[in-house]
C-alpha cells in the first residue's frame, strides 16, 4: 500500500497554532488541512493541548508527534500526517501551555472542545459549571478551554500583545458566535477592561467541519501496523470526504486555508445549519432508533429499509423546508451525497459512538428543526420519533444498568431508571430537563407530538419501532 509523508522538512516549521482538544476528530481533520499547506506555509505547525487526560501526549510525543490516518476508501490510503510538533497536558504542563499563548509567533488558537466544553447559560457563561467557577475564582490557574483563553488574553494584553484568533472548529451552529459569548462573559467577570479589548481587537471566525470519523479501534492500529512496520500507538481514521467552510474573520493573519480546500465563506450560517440538521440529526436518528432495532453500525442501519426510508422521508420532507442554504449548495444532492456517505462499506462506524452526549447534541440537531417547523405551522410527529428514540435508549440503558456517556448521565439515568411505562408521566419527566427541552417544553403541540412518538416505539423492541417508522 502506497504510504503517504509529510512533503516538508518538520524541523524547519515553527508553531503558529495552538489547539486545545486534539481528539481524533481534529488529528483527521484540522490537522491534515494544516499538513497540507506547511510546506509552502511553514510558521502554521501545531501545539496540541489536551484539557484533562494525559493520553494523546503519552502516546504521541514517543513518536514525535507523528501519527498516521487512515482514508477508509476502497482499497484505504494511509497517510502520515507531520503537523502538530509538540503535544502538552494542561494540567500537567501550565507553564508550557502558557509560555505558547503568549508566543507572539502563535497567533491562531483552534479548538475541538465538543458542545459541552462551551460551558454556556441562556444568559452568558454559565457561573454555577463547576470548572468555570474554579477559574473565575482562580484565573492564573484555568481548567477550562474558556478560562485558558482568556488566561491567554490577558497575559498577552499585559505583554503588549495584539490577541489571537479563535477558531472554534467544533459541530455546533455559530460556533465562533457562541465562544465569542463564552469568552467575553467569562472575561468581563474578571476585568470589563479586558473584555472590552478582547471584543475590540480580537475575532472568533464560525466554522462548519464535516468528515465521518470513526474512533480508533485495535482493527486500526493492526492495519497501520502491518502496512507501515513500525507500531503506531494512537492512529486515526476517517472517510475520505472532508470538508471545512471557514468564516474570513482573521485579525492576527491566517494560513492561506483555501490552497488546502478550506471554503472561506460569508454564507457559513446556512452551511452549518445544513449540516448539524442533515447530516447529524439523521445520524442521531440512526443512532438511538437504530440501537434500539438492535443494529450496530450505520451502514447496518442504512441496510435496513425500514429505518433508512424513514430517515431519507424526514431529511427531505422535513428537515430541508427548514433551512436556508447557501447559494450553490443543492438540498437533493447534498442529501443523496450524505445518505451514500452513510452506506460506505469501508467504514464500520459504531450506532454506541453517535449516541454519546444526547443531552448536548439533540437539541442542536433536532429540537432546533422542530421549533423552526412549529413556527411555520408545520406537523412534527416525525421529527420528534428520534428523540422520543433518544429518550427510549435512555430508559433502556439505564433500566439495564448500561452506563450513559453523557455530561448529564447522572439526571438522565435517575429519570430512565424511574420511568414507568406511562407515557404522560415519563414524558413529564424528561421535560423537565430544562437545559435540554426548555423553551419547546411549554408548547402544547411539541409535548402531544413527542407523546405520540414515545408511546408509538412501545418498549422499543424492534417491531414497535419498525411500526412507529411506517405510521
Ligand atoms: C456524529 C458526528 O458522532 C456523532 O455524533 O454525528 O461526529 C459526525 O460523524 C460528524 O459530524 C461528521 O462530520
């Protein structure tokens, strides 16, 4: 197999991006994007942060920071990817972390922090979040993403330094708007002369990021073995489909994405709108209904017709009258593109991974469309079956005593283990988790839909939900 390398000598890059959060997801794609233009654009190179564990560091600085990804096409392509030169564990490394955020040679800090590092209330940044109110007590020493940047900021304010750019590159709608908010709360907090600098001077680019990528599995890392010769403690994979759409908003100078396929667009709202609601909720969609139709994988799911019409009814007769997209961008096609991207045969991507962080990902992929079509006085039964699937694979984990991967796993595996059965109650219950339901809880015709749907999929075995999806 042909293996690809960095094109560029490594030693003679330097560090212009921190990154916090490098899970697999940004090692499949910022990092490869950034790969791509160091060559030509050597002062763009990577310092990986990790905020908690020490994993990535411990098994990627053995190997220089190098790791290999795996394009899952049909024959796979292995590409070894050079761009991230140093690997740092927050906790264990506060003066490294520090010292590169206040390089004047960094000037870009991307982030892959999942909705849940956001740490936002209706209201701003959310004060009672246990590791926010550590930093806002104990500003010198973050824990959080949004206390580290600004622990940055106000270093490089007192150093004389113009701020970097935050780049969130994280699957949320307004993204960049919703760090801004997190940022500048946070900061203001502290010191409103800091925050006024910080919304005067610095910039917070949306970005919308697209490529399925399956968690690291032992069939991976004996792939990459054997093909390479040498052990790879920690390589990643992906499909070979990839896509990334920036907002131009770069006050401290950016790579010149675009040579690499970034799309830098002014229309970014309507990209990540398209697909956070037709790409994720269907995934979500495969995810819960389909755990509970005892399927795997989502080619699995996409194998079963019952539960891949449905999907394909939803997308097109309910999700796409919802959005706005951008100029070029056609709904049918985009939606064929993205139900053969879920039929890849190359790619065992698992139902389990998907369903992780319900509590954070429902409401951005599917409560969202929901209020949007009772707005426009359009049905929602449909739409609201994967949530009531979403509520059903709760009750069942929790009933069975499957832990959930979940940042609310303890509220909702004390609401699963309690429900009934009784359809009224259960429901009742659930709404009353407001950081997920509230404001769509007090309207009337979503609680009757998501009644309907709730008592449709039964127990959720699989002929209740295969009938729930042809009703
Ligand atoms: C998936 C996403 O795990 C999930 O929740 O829906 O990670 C999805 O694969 C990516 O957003 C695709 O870009």
């Amino acid at each position: 197999m042909q293996v690809q390398r960095p094109a560029y000598d490594r030693g003679a890059t330097c560090i212009g991006v921190v990154h916090f959060g490098p899970g697999a997801f940004h090692r499949a794609h910022q990092a490869v994007y950034l790969d791509e233009l160091l060559a030509t654009e050597p002062d763009w190179a990577i310092c990986a942060v990790s905020l908690h564990s020490a994993g990535v560091r411990d098994a990627l600085q053995p190997q220089d920071g190098l790791y290999t990804l795996a394009l899952l096409d049909e024959p796979p392509r292995l590409r070894v990817i050079g761009a991230i030169r140093e690997v740092l564990c927050a906790p264990q490394q506060r003066d490294a972390v520090m010292a590169r955020l206040v390089d004047p040679a960094v000037r870009l800090v991307t982030l892959t922090i999942t909705e849940k590092g956001y740490c936002l209330s209706p209201d701003g940044v959310d004060a009672a979040h246990p590791d926010i109110a550590h930093d806002l007590s104990a500003p010198d020493a973050p824990v959080s993403a949004i206390g580290w940047l600004v622990a940055g900021l106000r270093a490089r304010r007192a150093a004389g330094l113009a701020p970097y750019t935050m780049l969130s590159c994280d699957n949320l709608a307004d993204n960049g708007l919703r760090l801004r908010r997190a940022v500048l709360d946070f900061a203001r907090r502290l010191d409103p002369g800091l925050a006024g600098w910080i919304d005067v001077e610095a910039s917070f680019p949306r970005s919308m990021v697209d490529s399925i990528t399956p968690a690291s599995d032992d069939a991976l890392r004996a792939r990459v073995s054997d093909e390479l010769g040498v052990e790879d403690v920690w390589p990643v994979q992906r499909e070979p489909y990839t896509q990334w759409v920036v907002e131009d908003d770069f006050r401290a100078g950016r790579p010149a994405f675009e040579r690499a396929g970034v799309v830098m667009s002014g229309e970014i709202a309507g990209f990540d709108r398209a697909k956070l609601r037709l790409l994720n909720a269907p995934h979500s969609a495969l995810a819960y209904l389909g755990s509970l139709m005892g399927l795997g994988t989502v080619a699995e799911a996409m194998g079963d017709p019952t539960l891949a019409g449905f999907v394909e009814r939803m997308m097109r007769a309910d999700i796409t009258p919802t959005l706005a997209l951008p100029e070029g961008l056609d709904a049918d096609a985009y939606i064929d593109a993205i139900l053969e991207r879920f039929r890849n045969p190359a790619i065992v991507h698992r139902l389990s991974q998907i369903a992780w962080d319900g509590s954070q990902k429902v409401p951005v992929r599917l409560l969202g469309t929901i209020a949007d079509a009772l707005a426009a006085d359009r049905p929602v039964d449909r739409l609201c079956l994967p949530v009531a699937g979403w509520l059903r694979f709760v009750v069942r984990q929790a009933q069975a005593g499957e832990a959930l991967v979940d940042p609310m796993a303890e509220a909702l595996e004390g609401l699963g283990r309690d429900a009934t059965g009784d359809t009224d109650r259960d429901i009742a219950d659930f709404l009353s988790l407001d950081a997920v339901f509230a404001p769509l809880a007090s309207d009337p015709r979503f609680v009757d839909a998501l009644q309907r749907a709730y008592a449709a999929l039964g127990e959720g075995d699989r002929a209740a939900v295969a009938s729930a999806l042809t009703a």
